[in-house]
C-alpha cells in the first residue's frame, strides 16, 4: 500500500516557525494535501500541491518534491491555535489504489507554548 | 458556507444495537466518502461513492457494516450488530471530483462520535 511518514509529534514556541515533514511513497502520485485537525474536529484543508515547489497562503507554505516524495508545511508566526494535528494526504491514480481517494499519514501533533 | 452536515454528532448504545449515521454531502458535490478515525489506527477510509454509486469499500467490515446512497443529498452507513471495537469517531466528507476539479479538496463533516459499550 501507499507509505505515509509524518513525526508524530512536534512542539514550538509562540511567534517561531515550524517545519512539518511528510514523505510518501506512491505508483502513481497526483498531489498531496494538507489538513489541519482541532482536537474534537474535523479535518479542515490547509493546501494542496501536485507540482514541485512551494505554494504560499498568508502564514503557511506547503512544498513539494516529486522526485523525492517529499513534502513539507511551514507554519510561520505561531499562534497557539494553531495547536492541532496536520495531517499529509496522497492522491494515488496508481496501482493498487482507487481513483480519486486520498491515502492519509497519522497526522503530526503540534503543541505551540506561550 | 456550503458544509458537510451529519447526524448525529454522538451516540452511545450497547453491543448488538444497529447503528445509522447520516450525511448530507455539499450541494454539487458528486464524490461522498466515508472515514474512521481512532487513535491507534488514525484516518481509515471505508467506503467511497461516485455519483451515487460504490466505488471502493474494501476498508469496510462487509458482516457488519452497509453504505449507501439512496439519493445524491443522503449518505448512511449502517453498522449491525454492533461492538465496542466499532467505538470511533466517523466521518462523511464530500468533494467534487473529475478533471476539472483536481485541486478541490474533500470537505469533512462535524463527525459523528459513537461508543458502543
């Protein structure tokens, strides 16, 4: 099946940047999303790449590496709401997988202290 | 804004009850989807619908649980019988699928957080 690898978890001060890392592996990759998830819910989207380089959206910045099967989401300014899992989606057209449906990491945990 | 409605947001039963939860994709929306979520296994997808009809529902325990789509603003996803390992939280997202409409994302419902003890 598809590999999804987040860090489980992540801590980081108010005000800093922090650097979530996904790396994926897929037959047939056709973009990568990010989401954001409270605690207690839903997964809300953040952004979404399908070609390499960064996309920019006011405070978070996604990035993406194709040949590499890497992503990453860059949150700058933190704020404590944004403490929340992130979780790194795959659309896979390969393979093995079914059209159209998105293959999810566990999603990273991010703690932001005051 | 256009949402994901589902119902209900909780439910508590015993083993053996039948469970009915209920979603109502975005208007316009031709993709449902149907998701577990715990904390062991994170985000499973069950089962998925295109345009009413079953796509993939091989994540889905086929003895006990049955998806479906009886017309495009309904979604349900019915357990019988049901066991505390079903305890979950359950999620319906929507999304506009095709062509025309790679970078739409899924849209996620409130949840639907059910214990069954």
């Amino acid at each position: 099946g598809q590999n999804i690898d987040q860090p489980t978890e992540m801590t980081a001060t108010e005000g800093a940047i922090v650097q979530i890392n996904c790396t994926y592996q897929t037959s047939g990759f056709n973009g990568l999303f990010w989401y954001q998830q409270h605690a207690g819910e839903a997964p809300t989207f953040l952004s979404y790449n399908v070609l390499d380089g960064l996309e920019e959206k006011g405070r978070f910045s996604s990035f993406l590496s194709r040949s590499k099967g890497y992503s990453y989401l860059l949150l700058k300014e933190l704020q404590m709401k944004d403490s929340a899992s992130y979780l790194c989606a795959v659309r896979d057209y390969g393979r093995g997988s079914t059209l159209g449906r998105l293959y999810f990491g566990r999603g990273t945990q991010l703690t932001v202290w005051p | 804004d256009a949402r994901v409605t589902q119902t209900p947001r909780h439910k508590v039963t015993e083993m053996g009850q039948e469970v009915t939860m209920r979603c109502q994709p975005i208007l316009g929306h031709n993709t449902v989807f149907w998701y577990r979520q715990t904390m062991m296994q994170g985000l499973e997808l069950l089962a998925y619908f295109r345009n009413r009809a079953p796509l993939d529902d091989s994540g889905m325990p086929k003895d006990r649980f049955s998806a479906e789509m009886p017309d495009a603003t309904l979604a349900t996803l019915k357990i019988q019988p049901s066991e505390p390992r079903d305890s979950a939280v359950y999620f319906c997202a929507s999304a506009a699928m095709g062509a025309q409409y790679s970078n739409q994302p899924q849209h996620f419902g409130d949840g639907t957080r059910l214990s069954i003890l």
